[in-house]
C-alpha cells in the first residue's frame, strides 16, 4: 500500500493506496507539527485501521505549506522507515507544463491536473474547491496550460464574517432558496448561489477557449457541495488528489 499527503492550506488529507483506489482516507487540520506529533498522529490513524508500518510501501506527499514539510519527511522516516517522496522539481509527471512560469504552479494543481487526465482522458477543466478555488485546464494534447484562481467558499464566509459589523459567521450550506427570509439564510444563499455561478461562469469561459469536447471535472472539499449543482462540471471526485499521487508514485518508482 502507499500512503499519500496532501498537504493544503487549511486541511491535510492522508490516504492509503492500492494504486488508485482509496482504501481509507483521514482529514486533518494543517498546523505546525513536530516530527514526533505527526509521526504518532501517523501510528495512530494507521494502528485504528489494522495497517503496520510494514504494510506501507512507500509514501508520496503534495504540499503547498512549505514549514510542514520537514516534519512530515522526518515522521515518515523515523516511524514509518519510509523515505517520502515530495511532488517538485526532479518528479516525473508525464505532464507538461506550459505556464509562463511552471515553478510558479502549486504542486496540487498538477497532481490533480495528472489524476484528471488519466482517468477522464482529452481536454479538462479541474475544479479545485479547498482553501482557494482553482481553475486547472489540460489542453487536449495533455499538457497543463494554465487556470485560474479564486478565494475559496470558506474564505469567502470568514470574510462577510470579520469585515462586517452585525453579520454572523455561519455554516456553508445549501439553503432552501435562493431568496433569505432571515440574515443566516440570506447569507447561506449569496455564498452558495454565488459561487454556484462563479464556477459556472469560470468553467464556460476556459471551457471555450480550450475548444471541442471539455470535461469539466470538480474535485477538493466542497466539491460534492457546490460541484454537484453546476450545470458546467460532468463528473466530481473528491479523491482526485490522492489518486494523483498514487500515479506519480507509479510513474517516478515503478
């Protein structure tokens, strides 16, 4: 089995592997962790599944918040006897990227952007909805080309929350209609109507510039949430990124 991270801004999902299929998947906050924290954290969620360090073949991690990654590296290392492999520069992707800057591209986009293509094939929009929104689009000669960013659901939320006066913070949910008869219900609407039509809108546009036959794929935490009542996405997959790592486990060490 390989273990795969993917470490995000808000929340750092772990997976076991047995190649692309998801045996089982935990969902931790991302904070500042010690080797030993993480590493018993490691043990635990393993030990809960019947899992022993010998059972993991390798380990494979995605990270966009670079003051974890020590911890995570020496973790698997000193509990685990594994030595992770991190998606970056000297990683195989059978991907290529075609950005005015790649370095510049989070490491996140392109596992999903890999994961995506394999299983849906031709040109794609992948919808990311984690702490930012992204747009990743994959022409149809498979090379990643570029996408588009916005602030995420739950960003969104705090915001109306911390820069109004009276506004509570609430729950992102679907709510009944579209027009709130009270505070809570009008703010549940505008943030998910809003967005609804924010990916909507997005997805049309690098849908038309990529030309021909699109799928639009969402992916991420509230992919099933808000992915699921837009007219543009086809299909959602809320292990795209775990699957992604499984792939480049297979194309970097098989």
């Amino acid at each position: 089995m390989l273990l795969a991270i993917n470490v995000g801004n808000t929340n750092t999902v772990l997976g076991l592997m047995e190649g692309v299929d998801v045996l089982h998947r935990w969902r931790l906050t991302t904070r500042a962790r010690t080797t030993d924290e993480f590493g018993l954290d490691l043990l635990k969620l393993l030990g809960l599944r019947g899992v022993t360090r010998a059972d993991i073949e390798g380990v494979m991690v995605s990270c966009v918040v670079p003051s974890t990654v020590y911890a995570i590296q020496n973790a698997c290392i000193r509990y685990l006897d594994r030595e992770p492999m991190v998606v970056g520069s000297g990683v195989k992707t059978g991907m290529k990227v075609r950005t005015d800057n790649p370095r510049e591209v989070g490491s996140d986009r392109i596992v999903n952007a890999v994961a995506a293509r394999d299983r849906f094939g031709g040109a794609l929009v992948v919808v990311g909805f984690n702490t930012a929104t992204t747009f990743d689009c994959v022409d149809a000669s498979g090379a990643y080309i570029g996408g588009a960013i916005a602030p995420g659901l739950s960003i969104s939320a705090d915001a109306l929350f911390t820069r109004t006066a009276t506004l509570p913070r609430v729950p992102v949910s679907r709510p009944r209609s579209a027009i709130g008869t009270n505070t809570v219900h009008a703010m549940q609407s505008g943030l998910f109507f809003g967005y609804v039509g924010l990916v909507n809108q997005l997805a049309r546009a690098c849908r038309a510039e990529l030309k021909g036959d699109v799928t639009c794929v969402a992916t991420g935490g509230f992919s099933n949430l808000i992915g699921r009542a837009c007219d543009e996405i086809d299909e959602v997959d809320e292990h795209l990124a775990l699957r992604g790592l499984s792939l480049l486990w297979q194309r970097n060490v098989r």
